[in-house]
C-alpha cells in the first residue's frame, strides 16, 4: 500500500479544516451548503432586529433563512436582504417578503404568497415591507388611544375620589354592615328553630294525630246498637202518650175531645165574666162598707 508522504497529509488535513471552517461559519450565518436552495432577494428601508440566519416562513412554516445583509452605500435607506428559500417552493409574482418584529425572538421574515399563476426565478428580487409588530402596533394604535382616554380617566378618578369622601358613603356602609348582622342574628334564630322547635312541634303534632286516631277508634267501636235501641223506645213512649191524649177513654182524652165540657167550661167562663162586670158596676149589692157606723137596716 502507497504511503503519503508527510506534506500530503498536513496539506489535506489543512483544506479540511478550511471546508470545516466554511461549512461552519456558514451554518452559524444560516446557510445550507448542502441543502438545494435558490436565493431571492428583497429590498428594505429599515431592517430592525433582523439579522443573518433570521427565519423565514410562510403560513407559519420555515421555509428557508437570511443568508445575508448589505446595505447599498450609493442609495440611502437601501438595505438589500438575500433571501435563501428551498427550490421546491415556487414563490407568484407578487408575493410580499413582510419584514416582523418579534416580542422576544427579534425579527423574521413572512412570505406572503399572491394568487398569480407566474413565478419569480432565482434571483429575482421580492417586494418588499415592513409588517408592525406588537410593538409597532402597541406605538401606533394602542398610544393613541390611551393618550384620547387619559382625560376620561382622570374625571373618573376625581368622581371616585368624591364619591368616597361623601360621609353618607361612611354611614350607608355602617347601616349595611348592621343589616348584615342583624340578618346573621335572623339566620341563627331560624337555624335554632329548625334545628330544636320545629322537630319538638313536629313530635307534638304525631302526639296528636294519634291521639285523635285512638278517639277515632273508641267512637268507631261504641256501642252502637244500645244508642239506637233508647232512641226508639223514646220514639215508642212518645207515640203512646199522643194515643192516650187522643183517647176517650182517660182523663185528658175527654178533656181534649169531649165538647160537652167544653161548652160547660166556657158558660161558667162567661158566666164569671158577668159576675165580674156586675161587681164592677153595682160593688154596693156585694159589699157594704160604712166609714162612721153601721147603718141599722130597715
């Protein structure tokens, strides 16, 4: 087997370590030496926070890095960014490299694709601009907006201050606080009875709905039958005495039915009626009363 010799081996050693050198300093600067990429480019006036082997997507997927950035000494606010996207994505003309700011990732490139059926070929260059970041957006839209309420908020704060400095504030709070313990001392009363009086009135109410039940039960299982057999020996006294009433054979039966002694009692009615008129009008026939003596009758 040939040997090399000692000067081979340090010269191969050295362009190695060269081609390492560059394969390095190139992936540090996000280049691909191996990859298949076409490189685009894209002009911009200002390139804040981006740097070389910044990320650049489209729809939120990677499809390439910065390779590099040079600023064009002969045009003022020219920057012009080289774009290394993968060849496999065919990028319409019209498309937009969006430079953005990120919060806390620095800056990155979105390409946003157009709709047209012609594509740019390697080397062309990208629209480009510059797409406001959160702080950009907070510096544009949001300030404005604080700086228009400031003074709304400062009458808001004034009210506020007056509203807690009004002494019926003070006192609308103190009745509040003595409603409150006077619904706690409401609440531990009702706590109380439903947990003592109303399970002793709950007791008192099965007292007596047994109670009433036994009642129930001895008026179910008097007797009856004795009741009912007084009742119609009454109803039997009370029918003999009305046939005694209406027989001629006693007392009260002639009494009341028998019309001689009716036309008898009612002659001698009239007939004392008359004595009594008469006494009334003629008194001296019946009664002699003399004031100084007796007279001697003739």
């Amino acid at each position: 087997m040939k040997k090399f010799s000692r000067e081979a081996r340090i010269g191969a050693s050295f362009i190695i370590a060269v081609l390492l050198v560059y394969i390095g300093v190139n992936f540090l600067k996000g280049r691909n030496v191996f990859s298949n990429s076409n490189t685009y480019y894209a002009v911009y006036n200002s390139i804040s926070g981006l740097s070389a082997s910044a990320s650049i997507t489209t729809n939120g997927y990677h499809i390439g890095n910065v390779s590099d950035i040079t600023y064009d000494f002969n045009t003022p606010d020219r920057i012009v960014v080289a774009l290394n996207i993968d060849k496999n994505l065919r990028i319409p003309l019209g498309s937009q490299a969006c430079l953005v700011n990120g919060l806390l990732d620095g800056a990155s490139i979105d390409l946003r694709m157009s709709r047209s059926n012609n594509y740019y070929m390697e080397g062309d260059t990208i629209a480009a601009m510059n797409a406001l970041g959160l702080t950009g957006q907070i510096e544009e839209v949001m300030l404005p907006q604080i700086t228009a309420i400031m003074p709304k908020i400062d009458t808001l704060i004034s009210s506020l201050g007056a509203i807690v400095g009004n002494p019926s504030i003070s006192q609308s709070l103190t009745n509040v606080e003595s409603l409150s313990q006077k619904l706690n001392h409401t609440a531990g009363q009702l706590n109380a009875f439903f947990h003592k009086e109303l399970p002793l009135l709950v007791t008192n109410l099965q007292g007596t709905s047994e109670n009433l039940y036994h009642i129930t039960g001895e008026l179910r299982e008097a007797d009856l039958q004795l009741t009912l057999a007084r009742v119609d020996t009454t109803i039997q006294n009370l029918q003999m005495l009305s046939e005694k009433l209406s027989s001629n054979e006693s007392s009260l039966g002639l009494l009341l039915t028998d019309s001689t002694f009716y036309s008898n009692l009612n002659g001698i009615c009239n007939n004392a009626n008359a004595l009594i008129e008469d006494v009334k009008q003629n008194p001296s026939r019946y009664i002699n009363i003399s004031v100084f003596g007796r007279k001697e009758k003739k």
